[in-house]
C-alpha cells in the first residue's frame, strides 16, 4: 500500500466538482496538492480552504490544451516541491448536441481538453517521473461514455474513447518504467457538466464529487482491498440515493 502523506499530486480541473474534491480528500491525506485549472480565482478560494490543514498546495492557471501551460504546470510543481508522484487527469468538457449542429470550433474544443489535455500532461508528467526514475502513478477520471455510445454526444463520447485507448496502451508501454496507469469510467456525477442542460438529472441520479474523490485516494493507495470497498460502497450508493428518493 502507497502511502500518500507527502505525495506530489497534480490534479487538473481543481477547480470544481471532482478536482476539487480529490484536492480536499488528498490533502487531508497529507499529500502536497497542485491545483490546475484555467479558473484562478476559484483555485484560490480553494487553496484557502486547504490551507487551513496543509501548508503544502500549490495554484497553476492552466489551459491543459496549451503545451505552454502544461509545460509551465509541471515545472512550478518541481520547484515548489522537487518531483511529481501522481496526476489526476480531471479537467474536462461536455458537450451534449447532434450531429448536424456541432461546429468546428465545439468539436475541437471537446478533443483539445478531453484527449489532447489529457495527452499532454500525462506526456510531461512522464517524462518527469522517467528522469527521476520516479515510481509515480498517472489515474485518469474518464466517463461511462469512453466505454459506450449515446445519441447526441458524438464529440464526448470521441474525446473520452480517446482516452481510454491512449490509457489502455500506456499501461503496457510504461509498466518497464515502475508508473501505473488508471483510468476510472463514472457515470452521472453531481457537477458543473450538467448546468447546461435543459433538464438537470436529479440528485438522487448521481453520485457527488466525494464518492469519486474517495475512489481516486483509494487507487492511488495502490490498496486492492480499499480500492474493491470503496468500489462496493459506489455500487450501493447507486442503488440507495433513488430508494431514498422514493421513500421520502
């Protein structure tokens, strides 16, 4: 088991929902948390919240589809606290529309944040943890839609298939080098994603940002039995919040 007290943690999209649960959750743990998202002001909020209990966080403003930000992250990750041990790939983009009514600039907009983002950053978090001969971990929060498809969200489902073919890959291609590679599918969780819609699912639908907070700690443990209970405790949580819907 990974002890995380002291770990360097990258996480990307820190800004809200899941990012800026697993901050929370892994500095509570003890880990030096990096905050990376293209919001700053939000990222600060944050910080204050965190410092509170830990001294050692760390606010980037981020675009992860430029390489220059990307590029600029990991370096102020190294000189605040010498090397980075795990990234959590998070910050992403929705889309929900037909075919015939995605622009260009939406489609890429999707790919760019979606698999370029997360590209980049698992490339140069890599390449750090190589020099380093670090034995880090790269966990990546992907969707069900990775895994399946859906009418009305060709470009999301892209980008996230995207995904999990380029994790599926590194795993073998890194496993030489000690890194781990994750990548994690949730289905409807409680964030920003759904603000847009018409119709928002209600919250007896989803799970929270923490549920899948406490599951990225429990990867990163490197704990197969934690990982397997917190894993149990998502399946019922999907199963309760409707019945506890229904009953009141």
């Amino acid at each position: 088991m990974a002890c995380l007290r002291d770990k360097v943690v990258v996480i990307t999209g820190a800004s809200s929902g899941i990012g800026k649960a697993a901050a929370i959750r892994f500095a509570e743990k003890g880990s030096k948390v990096v905050l990376a998202a293209r919001r700053i002001e939000q990222l600060e909020e944050l910080k204050k919240e965190i410092l509170k209990n830990n001294k050692n966080c760390l606010c980037v403003k981020t675009d992860v589809s430029s390489e220059k930000d990307v590029k600029y992250l990991f370096d102020s990750a190294e000189r605040r606290f010498g090397k980075v041990d795990i990234l959590i790939n998070n910050a992403g983009r929705g889309l929900k529309s037909g075919l015939c009514d995605i622009s260009y600039d939406e489609w890429m907009s999707v790919i760019n944040t979606n698999l370029t983002g997360v590209f980049l950053c698992t490339r140069e978090a890599v390449r750090r943890m190589v020099k380093k001969k670090v034995h880090g971990h790269i966990i990546t929060v992907s969707s069900i839609a990775g895994l399946y498809g859906a009418p009305t969200y060709a470009a999301y489902c892209a980008s996230k298939h995207g995904v999990t073919g380029f994790k599926r890959s590194l795993r073998f291609e890194l496993f030489k080098n000690g890194i781990r590679v994750s990548t994690i599918h949730p289905a409807r969780v409680d964030t920003e994603f759904f603000n847009t819609y018409s119709k928002k699912p209600h919250k007896s639908q989803m799970l929270s940002p923490f549920d899948i907070a406490d599951y990225l700690v429990a990867i990163a443990t490197r704990n197969i039995i934690k990982i397997m209970l917190v894993r149990m405790l998502l399946v019922f949580k999907r199963a309760y919040y409707p019945l506890k819907h229904l009953v009141k």
